[in-house]
C-alpha cells in the first residue's frame, strides 16, 4: 500500500506534466505520423490543389477565350448581315432602276405603235376618200352626162368629151365647196 500512496503522492505534485517514457512514445509516434504525412500525404494533396486550380484558372480562360471568340463571332455575323442589307438594298434599287427603264421603253414603244396605228389609219382612211371621190365622180359622171343628153337631145357619148366635161364640173363643185368654209369663216369673224 505504501507503493500507492507513494504513486499518488508523485502525481499529485504536477498534473499537467506527463511521465517522461509516455512523452517520448508519443513524440515518436507523432514525428512518424508527421514524417508520413509530410513526404506521403502532402504531395498527394498539393498536386490534387495544383490539378484543381489549373482546372479553375483554365476554365475561367477557356470561358474568356469563348466569350472573346463568341464576342468576334457575333461581330462577323452583325458585318455580314450589314454587309446582306446593303446587298439587299443595291438590288432592290437596281430593280427598281430597271424596271423604271423597262417601263419606259415599253412605254416609248406603245407611243411608236400608236402612232404607226394612227399613220396607217390616215393613210388608209385617205385612200378610202381617194376612192370614195374616183368613184363618186365616177357616178356623178355617167349620172350628169345621161342627165345633160336627156336635157340636150343627143347622146354625150364621145368618153373623152365626157370625161373633160365631168373633171370640169367637178373641179368647180370642189373650188365651190373650198371657198364655201372660208367665206363662211370670214362672215363669222365679221
């Protein structure tokens, strides 16, 4: 019993101080753990941060470089659709100028076939009238001179006679009738 008063007599006098064989186990031990830790564990973790911040810093420049490609990109597709509107508006003009000259040309070859349609309209209106008068004197002709024989007695038969006798009376029906419309102008305007 001595022997455990004695014990407790010895650790009673400094709580806080471990026995000396318990102090040098566990500095080894804590010394090969730390050695263990050191040249086994901490690379391990050192190369898993590096891994993983590289891992960070590229994605966040690979993310920089995509916007920047992504921001050159929209750049180029804004230029060509500027690029397709110009285009676009130089055709358009280019269609209208085009179709304003077409309309034109068209309408300068409607004015040119009216007007060959109206040339041959005169043209064949005057040889209608051309006609119509051969006939007309041609008829008047015959009528005046069967007219004349009766009123004479005698045949008007000699065709050159007849002839000189139907353009003189009808040159003077055409003199009558040209001054007619000037005379009756002039008495108008008095």
């Amino acid at each position: 019993m001595n022997a455990l008063v004695q014990l407790a007599a010895e650790e009673e006098q400094n709580p806080l101080v471990p026995p000396i064989p318990e102090l040098v186990i566990g500095s080894l031990a804590f010394a090969i753990v730390l050695f263990f830790l050191w040249k086994k564990l901490l690379p391990n973790i050192n190369k898993v941060l590096d891994e993983r911040r590289d891992a960070i810093e590229g994605g966040i420049e690979r993310a920089e470089a995509a916007q920047q490609e992504a921001a050159e990109t929209l750049q180029q597709y804004k230029e060509q659709l500027a690029d397709a509107r110009h285009e676009a508006a130089r055709l358009r003009s280019e269609a209208q100028e085009q179709g304003a000259t077409l309309i034109n040309e068209m309408r300068a070859e409607g004015q040119r076939q009216r007007e060959e349609i109206i040339a041959a309209g005169h043209a064949q209106i005057e040889a209608d009238r051309k006609q119509a008068t051969q006939t007309l004197r041609q008829d008047v002709g015959k009528l005046a001179t069967e007219l004349a024989g009766k009123l004479v007695g005698e045949s008007l038969e000699d065709h050159a006679r007849q002839s000189r006798t139907i353009d003189r009376f009808l040159d003077e029906l055409e003199e009558q009738a040209e001054n007619a419309p000037s005379s009756n102008s002039a008495e108008a305007a008095r």
